[in-house]
C-alpha cells in the first residue's frame, strides 16, 4: 500500500489495480473523521451519483493533497450555491412562477407572467414562524409549489388562508419550516373609516388558536365585526383584557385559528362603546389559565350574540 498525505489515504490507494479496494472505501467511510465522512458524503452523495453500485470494482479518487483540495473547494462552491437557494426561497422576493437562476430551469414558466404586484405584496412573518402552532395546519394542507432540486433537496410552499408557508426537506430528513409569509399588507383604515363607539355590531365570532411560544395551550378571542372594520378582545395569559380595534393582521391570525361559533347580531343595535364598558367591567385578573380565558371569550360572545350554536371542533384543535 502506498501512503500519502491525509488520515485516511494510506487505506485506499493501492499500486496493484488487480486488488480490490472498492468495497475497502466504502466500509471505512463511518470511521473517519467527521470531515472527511461529509466530504466524501457529499460527493458520493446518492441522489447524483451511482458510484456505490460498483461495489468492490470502485475506483476511489485520487488520495493526493492536491486532488483533495480540489474536491473540497468543489463541495464548498456547492454548498454555497445550497445555502443561497434556501436564503432566496425564504425572502419574500422568490417568485413560484419564476424561480430564478439559482434554481433549475424548469421551475420557471416558459412563458414570463408579471407577478411584481403579487411578490411586493408578500411580507415574512417571523412571529408566525413558531413551529407548533403550524404543524397541525400543514398535516392537513397540501402543497401549492413541490419542486425538487438536483441534490434531493425538496422546496414546498403551503398557503394556509392569507399565510404562506415555506419549508424545505432533506432526502430522509425532516420537513421544516423555514419562512412564513402574509400574502396581504396591513391595511391601514382612513378617518372616514375609522371605527368609533356609535358605530353597531353586525357580527360576533369566537375563536380558538394553539397558543404560540407560550406555556398555554390555547388562546380564545373574539372578533366583533361592524360596517367600518373589526375588534378583537381576549383575556390574555397575564390576566389583561385585550380591546384592540381594527388590527391590521386580523386576517393573518384567523388563517391558523379555528372557529368555535359565529351568529349575525344586527338586530341586537349593540354599539362598539356598550362592548368596550362590559370589557373594562371586568378588569384584571392576577393570572388567566386556558380554562379561564375560554371563558371569558365564550362571556363576551352570549353578550353580543346568545347561546349560538357551537362549531364542531375539527380533531387537530
């Protein structure tokens, strides 16, 4: 055997080519150092290459310093050009109808649509971003964009109400999300629009979300709609009332939540301020458990709305 250079090369590189050495190089692969095993993982990586089929007629490459700098500088370049991939897929500048030159030609429509509008539209979402409160949605969704590139390295898009969902998969890994994005801008209400206290309720809804990052399970709220916009209140985990009108991602929150019940309330005549005084009546409370805040969002729906009848909860909530 000749030695050369390197920890592992004395234990491949043979001078008699009628030895077999194939089936050597591939056993020793787990006792490498972890270096070289990525190094010679990503270049054999199954998905683009067939070389481990050649069992003990395998050639291993060259085992010359030289040779192997090279070989790394090639899997760096490739890496780089992975990781650059990922960074445009999660910005809010990919464009499923025209992917990009970091992606396979074939992603893109032959024919180019103009999407500007629809990708200056786009914002991320980071608070959205919590895994927990997605993984029940994305069981049930599918796919609007499945693509796969060259390396097994698979690029999905859900869009789950005005949320669009991200994620990437390695071959044999895990599915993970990597970026949320809100399809709809804040939309901003002007002075005419502009809710106040006169105005009535029309509409009352009550919703229940898995709670996000939090030591609570869930989270009820209740959307009080009027002709101008909407008000959200719930009592949240630190024993605060929440009263906020017209919040401007509304839309985005009810994608992921669930509805618990909804009742038209307009012959009620209830105003905006007869809810807001029922709201400030029940102050504070030193701490809310789930139980608790489900309680007080099902207290404010029977204000507005009466015993409507309740929503069959689906089995993921």
């Amino acid at each position: 055997m000749k030695a050369v250079e390197g920890d592992w090369a004395g234990n491949f590189q043979c001078s008699d080519p009628s030895l077999a050495v194939g089936g050597a190089f591939w056993s020793s692969l787990d006792v490498l150092k972890d270096a070289d095993k990525s190094l010679f993982n990503a270049i054999f990586n199954p998905v683009l290459s067939d070389r481990r089929e050649e069992g003990d007629f395998f050639v291993p490459p060259d085992t010359c310093p030289s040779h192997l700098r090279k070989l790394k500088e090639l899997v760096q370049a490739e890496e780089k050009v992975r990781q650059e991939r990922k960074s445009h897929f999660f910005s809010a500048g990919f464009s499923t109808e025209n992917a990009g030159p970091l992606f396979p030609r074939s992603w893109s429509s032959s024919i180019e649509i103009a999407r500007t509008c629809e990708r200056n539209s786009l914002r991320l979402r980071p608070d959205f971003k919590c895994e927990a409160a997605l993984d029940e949605a994305l069981k049930s969704a599918s796919p609007s964009f499945d693509k796969t590139t060259e390396d097994g390295l698979r690029f999905r898009v859900y869009r789950i109400g005005s949320l669009e969902v991200r994620t990437t998969q390695e071959p044999d890994g895990q599915e993970i999300v990597g970026a949320v994005l809100s399809t709809r801008m804040p939309e901003k209400a002007s002075p005419e629009q502009a809710i106040n206290d006169q105005d009535k309720l029309v509409k009352v809804t009550e919703y229940v979300e898995r709670a996000q990052c939090s030591a609570n399970r869930f989270r009820y709220y209740v959307v009080f709609q009027t002709e101008s916009g909407a008000i959200v209140t719930e009592l949240l985990a630190d024993g605060t009332v929440a009263f906020e009108v017209a919040p401007a991602d509304l839309e985005d929150r009810t994608s992921l939540a669930k509805v618990l019940r909804s009742t038209n309330c307009r012959s009620e005549r209830i105003s905006v301020g007869d809810v807001r005084k029922y709201v400030e009546a029940k102050g504070a409370l030193a701490g809310a458990s789930d139980s608790i805040r489900k309680r007080f969002a099902r207290s404010m729906f029977k204000r507005v709305g009466g015993e409507a009848p309740r929503t069959k909860m689906p089995a993921k909530v």
